[in-house]
C-alpha cells in the first residue's frame, strides 16, 4: 500500500491505493477545510503535490486553472494516492482574539458544584464504635453538609487512607477525591463553546471565578465538509465517519485543554468540570451520538437534555474523576448554544422585546417579548465565513474585513492586520455588496449591471465572469496574490441566499410573536461575527431589520459566556435547564410564510437617496 506524508507537520500514513487525499488527510486527523465535504464543487480544498499523486482530474483543471496557474496545486478531494506520494497542506493562520472577544459585563454569585470540605473525625471508642463513614458523615455535617454519597471506589480508598487532617473535594454531594488537608488543591473549570466553525475554549478557576486562559482552534471536522448537513451526509454516506468525526472532535478539544493550560500554568488533572455548548449537531458529534436524524423530516434530535458524563467516558485531558456536561438544546438544530447565549444575554429577565441573532454557520435566532419568548434556526449556510465565495475566508490576518466608499465615490478594501488582501471574510463581504448597492453596481435583485450602465470611474471594475459578470474588489497591487480580487455573481448569490434566510427567520419570529420592527427595543448581534460586522451595512443589506442604530449592539460570544456562567453557578445551571423549556421553538421549514419571505429576503431594501 501507498504511503503519503503531509508536510509541514511531516505525517506519513499508509492507506490502499486509489484513496483520495482528503480521505488520507481525515484518516490522519489532520485539520484541513474542506468545504464542500470532498464534493467536488467548492474548489477550496487546494494544497500542493510535491510528489507522487495520479494525474490531475478534469474538476481540478476547472477549478485551479484560473488561481493556481503554474504551481502544483491540487484539489484533495479529488487528487488519489497511487503510489507512495507527498503533498504540502496549507496550515491555517488563527486569530483567537475575534473569537473570544466580549462586549458585555456579566455578574454573578459564584457557587461552582465542585467544592472541598475538610474531614474532622471524632475517635471511636470501644464504647462507641462508629464507623469510619458515620464520623465522616458527622463531620461534614458540621460543617454543614447534611448528606453525602460515598461510591464503592472511594469506601475502598478511604478504608486504606490515613483518615488524619484529609479533606474531600465533592460533586455536589458525591465525594470524588480525598487528599491532604494543607495542602493548597486548586479546582478548575473548562467552558467550551463548539461551533460548526471555530472551537473556543476559557480556563477558569472555580473558586475565584476568574478567566486564566483562553484558546480557539478551528473545527478539526471542517476537512468533512464547512456546514453541519455536509458532515453528517458524509456520515451517512460511510458510517464510520460518525467514529472519525467525534475522535477529531476530542482530539482538538484536547488540543485545546494543552493550549489553557500551558497559558496558565497548571496540571491538566487540576481540571474536574467542564461544561460544553454548541448546536444541537455539535454536541451530538461530541458525545459520539449519530445526529443523522436532523438531516432528514422530521429534523429530530436524538437528545436534548442535558447530559453528565464521566470525562474519562470521552477520552477528554483532564482528571479521571471529572465531570464533563452538555447544556440543554431548545429542539431540533436550536441547540444548547443557544440556551447559552439566552443565559448570557439575560433575556428571560429583560422586560424588554430583544432580537437576539447568532450568525454563524447556522444563525440561532431568539425574540424575546414580555409575553415570551421564541427561537428558530436557519441553515444561514458558510458564506459568511468564506466557504462558498471564491476569494472567500475566514477572518483571519489579510481577509479583507472593511469595504468603504472612498472620497473620489470609488472603492476602499480594509484588511485585518492592513497588509495585502489574501481574501475576503463576512464583515468585508456584507460591506462590499452594501456598497455596491449605494455606488449603483449592483441592482436590488442582487445582478451585477451591465459594464455600460456603470458609473464612468467604475466601469473598469465590472468584469466578465465565466458566463456572468464579477466586480474587482481589490486592484493587483492590493492583493497577495498580485492578482485582482473579485466578487462574483454566483457569490452575490450565496449572500442572498444567507441573507434570505436569516431575514426570514426573524420575520417568522416577529409574525409569531405579533411585533413589529417599531416595537423592537434592542437587536443583539451575537457571535464572533456579530461583533465585527458594520451595523450600518448589515442593516444596508437588510440583514436585520430598519431600526435606530443605538438599538443594535455587538455581545460577543454570548454561548461561550453562558458556558462559563453554568459553569461557575449551580444557580445559573438549573435556569438554563428551566429555561429549555420556556422558549417556543419555530420550525422555518414547516412554516406557511418562510418560502415566501426567504424569497423576498434574498432582495436588498430599495436605497434611500
Ligand atoms: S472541492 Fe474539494 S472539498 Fe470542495
């Protein structure tokens, strides 16, 4: 059989002849993207062949000709190993700063479920011989722990342990470690937030509350396809993906375990609770249960209650007696992230009537009045995160993140870090079509005009695109490449299609709920992307309803904080499980009205003048 190595990380794997590289690279759970799950279609799983790999196919000659001209580069869903090969994977750049960036103080009583309490046992006397377990039972209720359970495991480690100045670290009422009382044992928490996306992790001490580390990683999964319905139709094209799928999971939850706890200094056995949110999905390929009933009506789970499961059960870096939970989810793909993020935001105590909207790969959205609250999901899709647009990524240095009107009415591109462009990320795609609206290249429909109907000083951006037209967003001289940067009709369409979906969604919401966009106090814009988009533009485009723009505000990671909040409460976890319950969830897709609104969303507002 071949052996392929992926260089930089200089990884050799054997598998049978005829294997594709994308097959090779998840069988070596390697993080990779590929967008469209190996389809074929997307033409973004480019890497390099240094050596070795069968000839080039027709659907990369289509795909790379035009970017990649005169370099070895090859699709590797596509590209098959014949013979021992060696190929260059691309290694991501990643900024942990926009995932994890908070907006919005949040206080609240700290009271983790993992505590300690010191053992001080009476003597027992020939006349009184209590057992070793009542004294300890005696002890602790003096101290005002009024029952505790005491497993097989640990009546069997307390029958062999000098029971002189111990103390006991307890999950709620279960004892779970016994140690030497003095001796300082510190206790941390992880709170973890998966997103189809990007992974986030924060370290924090249990005792004080405080945040010591945090750490993002993109979704080792992203190499079965960028959206949660690609990876699970690769599940369910071959089963034994579902094992692959969780272990690269774990593995990069691990990864991110090393990350915190390098960051802050402290054995990894230090850490006995974590809590984990992220879309219904997410949590169902974390606990290694098959989420294939969400593709398929009528879109169930297989579970959303909350889940507590011994952390040595997942194979997660942490102490062997830690407990590792799941949030409740809502139904369906309105997952525990949202319940999060609802936490978070404190709409079930704001008297207010809230939109709150989660961009990502799924947009979340939660409308909150003081009659109740409901929430939808819609398959927002990853356009927004660069996967189905051509010059398209995700917002990492170079990504093109800001496009503005410059002085002379023509084109400015801002990039994150101010170098070259290497792409285009959500926040720049939002601006870029919001401004060629306002500059009139682009008409309410979505179609890029003809070249002679283009303002004078812009008619050398509009281009011919295979059978369509595109606009240059970034000269030559602006790009990485050397090369222009374009928006494409096709990817004009892919934010229409995000954009329709979402715009649906809240119109949906706001139709169920009676209100209307006047009655709205506050739009909460959730999520990494939610703090980088330009309200303006997002509003421009008709991403979210015509309001005043004081009434939109950025939060942050709202899921991520609703993790840590459960995390370190006992009180904010029983209100999340409460408040599963509370909200209505809306099914868009059985919806009277979303056909027709996800339609009349795709159009962009008619411009003031
Ligand atoms: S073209 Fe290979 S993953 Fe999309």
């Amino acid at each position: 059989m071949p052996i392929i190595t992926f260089l930089p990380m200089d990884k050799s794997i054997t598998v049978p002849r005829g294997t594709s590289v994308l097959a090779a690279i998840r069988e070596a759970g390697i993080s990779f993207s590929a967008p469209c799950g190996g389809k074929g279609s997307c033409g973004k799983c480019v890497m390099e062949e240094v050596a070795g790999l069968a000839p080039e196919t027709k659907a990369e000659e289509d795909a790379l000709n035009s970017h990649q001209l005169g370099k070895p580069m090859r699709l590797a869903c596509q590209a098959r190993i014949c013979h021992d090969a060696v190929v260059r994977l691309p290694v991501p750049a990643f900024s942990d700063e926009r995932k994890t960036l908070l907006h919005r103080n949040i206080s609240f009583h700290i009271d983790p479920r993992f505590t300690r309490e010191r053992i001080r046992l009476e003597k027992a006397t020939v006349l009184e011989p209590s057992s070793l377990v009542s004294r300890i039972r005696e002890s602790l209720k003096r101290e005002g722990k009024t029952w505790i359970n005491i497993d097989l495991k640990h009546l069997r480690q307390i029958a062999m342990t000098p029971m002189e100045n111990v103390a006991g670290l307890f999950l709620d009422h279960d004892l779970v470690d016994l140690y030497q009382d003095g001796c300082e044992k510190k206790v941390y928490g992880l709170a973890l937030d998966i997103g189809t996306t990007t992974m986030v992790m924060y370290l924090l001490d249990l005792d004080s509350g405080r945040q010591l580390a945090v750490s993002a990683l993109a979704n080792p999964q992203a190499s079965f396809g960028a959206d949660v319905l690609s990876r699970i139709s690769s599940m369910r094209r071959n089963p034994d993906n579902l094992t692959l799928l969780h272990t690269v999971l774990i593995e990069g939850i691990n990864r991110l375990i090393t990350n915190v706890t390098a960051l802050a200094g402290i054995p990894q056995d230090a850490i006995y609770d974590l809590v984990a949110v992220g879309n219904t999905c997410m949590t169902h390929f974390f606990l290694g249960v098959s989420p294939a009933s969400l593709a398929v009506a009528p879109y169930h789970a297989i579970q959303e209650q909350p889940v507590e499961v011994p952390a040595a059960d997942l194979k997660i870096a942490m102490n062997k007696n830690g407990l590792v939970r799941t949030l409740p989810g809502i139904r369906s793909f309105v997952g525990a992230d949202t319940v999060g993020a609802i936490l978070a935001a404190e709409l079930h105590k704001s008297p207010k009537t809230v939109l709150l909207i989660d961009i990502g790969t799924n947009g979340e959205i939660v409308l909150k009045t003081p009659a109740g609250m409901a929430a939808c999901s819609t398959a927002a899709g990853p356009a927004f995160e660069g996967a189905t647009i051509l010059h398209g990524m995700r917002a990492d240095m170079g990504a093109i993140e800001g496009v503005s009107i410059s002085e002379n009415k023509g084109i400015e591109i801002k990039t994150i870090g101010n170098g070259k462009a290497k792409g285009i990320c959500g926040s720049g795609l939002i601006d870029a079509v919001f401004v060629f609206r306002q500059l009139g290249l682009m008409d309410a429909t979505g179609k890029i005009i003809p070249v002679e109907q283009a303002p004078g000083v812009l008619a050398h951006r509009i281009i011919p695109w295979k059978k369509g037209r595109a606009i240059i967003l970034a000269a030559k001289e602006e790009t990485d490449t050397g090369k222009e940067m374009i928006i494409t009709q096709q990817d004009i369409r892919q934010i229409q299609l995000t954009k329709g979906a979402i715009q649906a969604g809240i119109a949906v919401l706001m139709m169920e709920l009676g209100v209307e966009k006047e009655e709205l106090d506050e739009i909460i814009l959730a999520g990494a992307f939610g703090s980088y988009i330009s309200r303006v533009s997002a509003r421009g485009i008709g991403l979210i309803p015509p309001v005043e723009l004081e009434k939109i505000v950025s939060f942050g990671n709202a899921a991520g904080e609703g993790a840590k909040k459960t995390l370190l409460s006992k009180r904010e976890y029983q209100e999340s499980l409460a408040l599963a319950q509370k909200v209505k969830y809306i099914p868009l897709s059985a919806h009277k009205s979303f056909n027709h609104l996800f339609l009349k969303g795709m159009h962009f507002p008619v411009l003031d003048c």
